[in-house]
C-alpha cells in the first residue's frame, strides 16, 4: 500500500471520528433534520451538516430591576428571577436566533407591562397572584420557541425613602384606627353585661349586698390599713322616707289653728 493511500486512509478515519459527537442525558442536538438526536451518539458530518447543542435542563435568568409606576402613580423599582426550560429543541433554535435573549427581553417588557396595571397594595401583598401572571403570559409567549416557562418569582421591591414613610405612616394610623374600635367594642360589651346585671340585682336585691361582702374580702386580701364600710343604698332611701314622713306629722292639720 503506497503512502498516498495510507494518507487517504487516515484522513478519512480522522474525520469519521470528529463525526461522533457524544450527547449527554439532558442534551439535544439539532441537525436541522426532521428530528433532533440524542441522548447518546450523533453522526456529524460536517460541512454537510452542523450540530447545534441545547441542554433540556431548567435554567436561571435573573430579570433586572425595572423601574415601574404602578396604577397608582407610585414609582418602584422590581427585579424578578425566571425558571425556565426548553421542551422543543428544534422550535428553540428554528424559531428564534437566541431564544435566551429573548426570553430575556420578553421578560423585562411583560414585568413592566403587568407591573404597571396594579395598585402598590397589590403589589406588595398579592405577590402569589402576580407571580401567577406573568408566568402565565410569559409561558404563552414562549410556547412558540419551545420554551416552557415553569416559574416566575418577583424577588424585591424597592421603594422611596418618602414612600417608605408614608406607607409606615398609614400602617400606624390603621393600627391606632383597630384599637379604637376594639376598645369601643368592649365598652359596648361591658356596658351591655352592666346592664344584664342591674336587671338581675334589681330583681334580687339582695344581690347588691352580697356584691358589697364580696368587694370586702377581695379588699381584705390586700395588706393596707383602708377601712371600707359600704352603706346600701337602700338605707338612705329608707332614713329619707323616714325623714319626710316625720316632716308630714309635724305640719298643722287643714283648718285648724293655734290661738
């Protein structure tokens, strides 16, 4: 066999081997066929055909922080993160030139646009729903590039020193606004179980003074040297009626005078 052959042998056999490209488990390769290929071992043969590599795993994008005003005139600053996988490996490299960059972009103008249609309340304490709709939209979007977006997660909001104020400020009248109420609740309560119980003692009025005997020892628990002598009301009333009726003997009778 002549050295030209040897030559050609082994060129061949040189390119028969960079022809074997080895796919790993959560890889695909596109080869602009029907079809990608993988896992495991994919024939390449270049220049005929070009190989381009797209990993099936989930991957991470960190939207960054945009500045949004909210429906209410607010300006706030938010940045998110994006989980996302490709499903469709061809659509991922047909479809788009650089389906992580338009992702990307596409991320930033939905955050923005969702963002924009809510009130700062919203924002802050339904983050969930919000979360919930952009992924939504976003997985709509992507559909078409073979991408599926799994997750989205505002991650902060960032606010004006002003505003920051304002918000605490609110929070604090909100709580003085509740204690206000609980407390006239509670008044209305006493003053509904003080009534419940003049209509009990009113009934019994021997109740008011087994309250007094009762106020006594509860004072006598204490260790002081005040002395507490409770009068019943319904002595004085008692003494008062006396007192009238003394007043009424003492009067003249009608018609009759002294000489």
């Amino acid at each position: 066999m002549s050295d030209a052959t040897l030559i050609f042998v082994a060129i061949v056999v040189i390119y028969l081997l960079s022809s074997i490209k080895i796919l790993r488990e959560y890889e695909r390769a596109v080869i602009f066929l029907p079809h990608p290929k993988g896992p495991g071992i994919a024939l390449v043969f270049a220049p005929i055909d070009r190989m381009v590599r797209v990993s099936l795993r989930i991957d991470t994008l960190e939207v960054p922080a945009q500045d949004v005003v909210t429906r209410d005139n607010v300006t706030v600053k938010v940045n998110a993160v994006l989980y996302f996988r490709v499903i469709d490996p061809r659509l991922a490299v047909n479809e788009v030139s650089n389906f992580l960059y338009a992702t990307s972009q596409l991320a930033q103008t939905t955050l923005r646009s969702v963002l924009g249609e809510v009130e700062l309340d919203e924002l802050l304490s339904q983050r969930e729903k919000l979360n919930l709709r952009l992924q939504t939209i976003l997985d709509q979007q992507t559909a078409a590039w073979g991408v599926k977006v799994t997750l989205v997660e505002v991650k902060q909001v960032d606010l004006a020193e002003q505003m920051i104020r304002a918000i605490a400020r609110q929070a604090e009248a909100e709580r003085e606004r509740r204690a206000k109420i609980i407390h006239a609740e509670g008044e209305y309560t006493a003053a509904e179980k003080l009534a419940m119980a003049a209509e009990v003692i009113q009934r019994q009025p021997a109740a008011i003074q087994l309250r007094y005997l009762q106020t006594l020892v509860e004072i006598g628990t204490e260790k002081n040297t005040t002395i507490v002598f409770p009068l019943p009301v319904d002595i004085l009333a008692s003494i008062e009626r006396a007192l009238n009726g003394l007043g009424r003997g003492n009067e003249p009778a009608a018609g009759i005078t002294k000489s």
